[in-house]
C-alpha cells in the first residue's frame, strides 16, 4: 500500500514533469506533421562524415567530359583559368603574398564540393545533374588538384574518407585574442 | 549619390567679378546657389488624388549601386547611406546580396520545415507561422565583405560602395526558439543548418543556442511583408551576426548535431590569416562606425557649420559612445547618439562642424557596451594582415580639401 505521503510526493513529481514538459512544448498545436517521404524530397543537406549523400559512384574519368560540358566555360578546362571561382592549384601559397584559395589549396571537406555542386551548379541550371554525375564531377575537381586519382571510385562511402590539403587549416572565432589597441 | 541641387540662377554678372572680388570660388558657388522662395513657386492648382501604395517624390533620386554587372544575379547592391537618414533603411533601399538571383515565391503556398533531431518533423504555412506569437525588433544586418574594397586603402568613392553593406530595418517574425519548441529539439541537437529557396540553396548552421537565444523567423520589415529581394515570403534574421547567416528565402531547419560544413562557412565568409590559418565561424560583426554626412563624393560649399552624421553599430550589443574627429585625429571629441540607441541596431550620431575651410580629416569611431573600440585600418592589418577579406570595422576617414572636396581619406 502507498502512503498518503509518497502520494504527494508522486503526485508532486507528476505536475513538475507536466511543467518541465509545458515549457519545452506549448501546446500550441500549430504546424502539420512532415512525412519521412516529404522531408526526403527536400533534405539535400551532405555532412562532412558523409551523412546525407545519396548512394552513387563515380570517377575523374568519367567525370572530365561532364565537366568540360557543365563547368568549364566558368572554370576553365583545367580549374585555372577562370574566369569564375578557380577550382584547381594554389596549394602552399595561402602564406604568400598572393593567396589562392582553390578546392585544393583552401576547402575543408571534400563532401562540401559534392554538396555544392549538388545545391548550385551548374550555375544556369541547378539541380539538373543525377547523383553519379555529381559523384563524377566531384572526382574530376579532386583530380585536377591531385587528390584522388583519374580512376579511383568516388562514393557515397569513399568521399567522406578524402583528406583535404587544407582540412587543418582553420581554427575557431579567436577575435577576443586580437591585440587591437583599446583606449 | 548627388548634392541636392537647387536650379542655379543665372548670375547678374559673370563668376570672375565674384573671384576679382577676392571671394573664394567656393563661396561663390554658395552664393549662386542660394535658395530663394517666392509665391510664384507654390502650386496654383489642384494635387494628385489619394493612391494605392505610394511612390517617393520624382524629385528624390537615391538609388542602390549596383555591384559586378558581369553576374547581376549573385552580386551585391549598395544603400545609399547618404542619402538615408534616422536608423531605418527604406525597405525599397535595403542593400541586397544574392547568390543566385531572387525568386518568386508566393506566401500561399511557401512553407517551413523543421526536422531533423527533432521529436515532432512538422511543415508551417506562411498563415501558421502568424498564428504563433508574434515579435517586432530593430535590427541591423551587415554583410561581412562590407568594406571588404578597403582593406588595402583608399578604394570605394563614396560611403555608399565603402559602407553601403549594411541596413537596418524594424523585423516581425517569430521567435525561431517558438517554432523548434513546436517541434520539440533532442538533447543531441547542437546545431542548425538554414537553407533558403533560392535556385542555389543557400545554407549556412548555426549553433543551437543562438537559434534558441534570440534568432527572428521574419515574415515582415519595417511593417510590410518582406520584399522579394530581402527574403519574402520568409527569411532568418540573426541579431549582430554577418549577413549571411539571415538565411533569405527561408524554407527549411534541419536540426543536427555538427555544422553541415557548407560552402558559404567554408569556402567563403571565412578569414585568411598571415599564418595559413583560417578563422571559421566568425559570427558577430565588430563595433563599426561611419560618417555619412559629409562623406566622399560631396563638395562642401564653403567655411562654416556643418551637421556631421553618420551610422554606428555593433554585434555584441549596443553603442556606448562615438567620437568624432575634424583634425586627422589629433582630437576626438564626443557625438550625441539619437534615442533610443537600441541593441544590434544602427544608432545614429551627429556632431556640430564648423569647417576653418582648410584642408582636414574626419572621421568617426565607436566604442561598444563591451568596450571594444573601433580599430584604424593600420592596427586591423596588423593583426589580421592584408587578406583576411571579410570584417574590415575600420575607421572611414574622409579628406575635406581646401575647395571643400570631399573624398576617401583612407
């Protein structure tokens, strides 16, 4: 048999649980339920570990004329020649007094690139290219600056292992640390 | 943009009797330009009739500057800081940044979804998300490459292509904290991505206790729905946090528990350091200040007073004070800030002139609640060196020559 006592003090415990759980979720009853399905068709979000890439492959070799079709007019046969963001070169000179911050020499993650190929390019029409196509145009971009070679298989599963140059290369928001002259 | 320009009236006799007389030509000038009224110059019949939706004065003619001409749907536009005034940027002059043009949305069927780490996936209609409790704020967004053109010295003509990257504007939304409760965040949830619909999908994260502090879901500016080019029908307004970050477009949250990585935080709107380094994730937008009035492109007609003006913000709060300088910065002497100074807002300063009319530099710099104080270009490159790109706060001198021309004094 309960005691009157822990029958408070239960009772007590419930309406705490009831308030805790009344100020994380009002009860407002607004918004519809979104399906797995729906949200699947929306969700193009790729995480540096590889989360959110659809299965597919491709290689550089494949991926070469799809480029010189999609890409080069903006970027240049080989990701040098502009007149667009560069793509390829530029490892060792963030340091100089002419930085060139390419997917080589300057970007984090390799799932980044298949990201924004994915979301954005090419640029006059977005979303036009199936997901080996993306997988191959990622692999070429990686080739031309020597990151995977010409036929090495680009993967849901292999580009979230490519180490990018640069991947160490950034640090945290350290402004405070700044020695900016106070009054 | 121009001097308000009053028609000149054909002078009695010709300019060199003015200079013979030993006036200097800027006085001159002053002087042809004097205005007159006259009961001639008021209407003698009837106006316009009542309107639908106003349009400014034909005779008012400041417009945005328009950036990269070469790619006008990922460029910027300018806001003609001169020629605003108060803290509040005319919707219609806000600057613009878009990556991939603006597109057309309709509010009837544009919706919001939140999912993810979540307990409850759930998609909001433009017509919910009004149902939900709603928050009006002043607030200010600033893109981080504003005044990037400066960091090697002197560039931009005028305040408008050096600091017309910034805009302030009255919000209403939703508290973002009210619709992820709606949702219900697992314990895992650190972070948020954002993504617009745009053709580009533009996505930026941020970290979860920003999003539950005091980020807006806006549907609304300065009291009409939002204008296509600043987000209709939804965008995300991130207080003190670099442009990019309110999210245009808005359309989905996903809830997850690392930053997604994505190339606007990684490729770009990141901070190239002399050492390699790269500082990642540089949200708040420092202490900054400009003088607006007088500013490069004016010329001053002659000695005498003048209102100097200008806009002062910071993303960690609100502006203590702004100093102004009229002599190269031998001097600093404090503005009056215009009430109310609101919390990562612009605040307006303002400081009484009289120009010697010799040749000068003026210049306006900020101090924080936090006691941050507005650095010179010399001390930001020291630290940061010539590349770092996005964040230059630096003071913006203006050079006031002898004939009252007033251009970058940097």
């Amino acid at each position: 048999m309960v005691s009157s006592r822990a029958t408070v003090a239960i009772a007590a415990l419930l309406c705490l649980t009831c308030a805790a759980a009344a100020a994380q979720s009002p009860a407002l009853g607004l918004g519809h339920p979104a399906s797995p399905e729906a949200v699947k068709a929306i969700d193009i979000d790729v995480l540096p570990d590889g989360r959110g890439l659809p299965p597919g492959h491709g290689t550089a070799a494949a991926g070469k004329p799809l480029y010189i079709a999609h890409c080069g007019a903006c970027h240049g046969a080989t990701g040098t020649e502009g007149p667009n963001d560069l793509l390829a070169g530029g490892r060792g000179t963030l340091t100089s007094a002419r930085p060139i911050k390419t997917v080589g020499s300057f970007w984090p993650y390799a799932t980044t690139l298949w990201d924004y190929i994915n979301r954005a390019m090419p640029y006059e029409q977005p979303h036009s290219l199936a997901a080996d196509d993306v997988y191959s145009i990622t692999a070429f971009v990686l080739f031309l600056n020597g990151i995977v070679g010409e036929r090495d298989v680009v993967s849901e599963t292999t580009l979230p292992l490519v180490k990018m140059p640069n991947q160490n290369g950034f640090v945290p928001d350290n402004r405070a640390n700044e020695n900016l002259p106070r009054r | 943009m121009t001097t308000p320009t009053i028609p000149a009236r054909k002078p009695g006799g010709s300019r060199r009797w003015f200079l013979r007389a030993g006036t200097s030509f800027a006085a001159a000038l002053a002087a042809l330009r004097a205005p007159t009224s006259s009961a001639a110059d008021l209407p003698g019949s009837l106006g316009a009739p009542v309107s639908g939706y106003g349009s400014r004065s034909r005779f008012e003619r400041a417009l945005r500057a328009l950036g990269n001409a070469r790619t006008p749907r990922s460029t910027v536009s300018y806001a003609p800081l001169r020629d605003t005034f108060g803290i509040v940027t005319p919707s219609s002059l806000h600057f613009e940044r878009h990556h991939a043009g603006v597109p057309e949305l309709d509010s009837a069927t544009h919706t919001l979804t939140v999912h993810g780490l979540v307990d409850r996936p759930l998609v909001f209609s433009i017509d919910e998300l009004k149902r939900l409790p709603s928050v009006s704020r002043f607030f200010f967004i600033e893109c981080s490459g504003n005044t990037s053109s400066e960091w090697t010295g002197a560039n931009a003509p005028d305040v408008q292509r050096s600091h017309g990257l910034t805009s302030c504007s009255e919000w209403t939304g939703v508290w973002l904290s009210t619709i992820l409760r709606q949702s219900g965040a697992q314990p895992g949830a650190t972070w948020i991505v954002a993504e617009g619909a745009d053709a580009a999908r533009v996505a930026r994260s941020l970290p979860m206790d920003k999003a539950m502090k005091d980020v807006l879901v806006a549907y609304a500016q300065n009291g009409e729905p939002l204008r296509p080019e600043q987000g209709y029908p939804l965008r995300l307004i991130v207080p003190g946090v670099e442009g990019i970050a309110n999210v245009k477009w808005l359309h989905r949250v996903k809830l997850v528990d690392r930053p997604a990585m994505t190339r606007w935080e990684t490729s770009k709107y990141t901070d190239l350091l002399p050492d390699g380094t790269s500082r990642i994730f540089t949200f708040e937008m420092d202490a900054k200040s400009v003088i607006t009035r007088p500013s490069g492109g004016e010329t001053l007609p002659g000695a005498g007073v003048y209102e100097i003006s200008g806009l002062a913000w910071t993303g960690r709060g609100a502006v203590a004070r702004v100093d102004i300088t009229t002599d190269g910065g031998r001097t600093w002497n404090p503005a009056e800030l215009q009430a109310p100074v609101l919390p990562l807002a612009h605040t307006r300063f303002r400081w009484s002139w009289r120009w010697d009319g010799g040749e000068t530099l003026i210049a306006s710099r900020v101090t924080d609640e936090t006691g941050y104080v507005q650095p010179t270009l010399i001390d930001l490159l020291k630290a940061r060196g010539r590349f770092s790109g996005y964040h230059n706060n630096a003071i913006q001198p203006w050079k006031v020559t002898a004939a009252g021309v007033v251009t970058n004094g940097l």
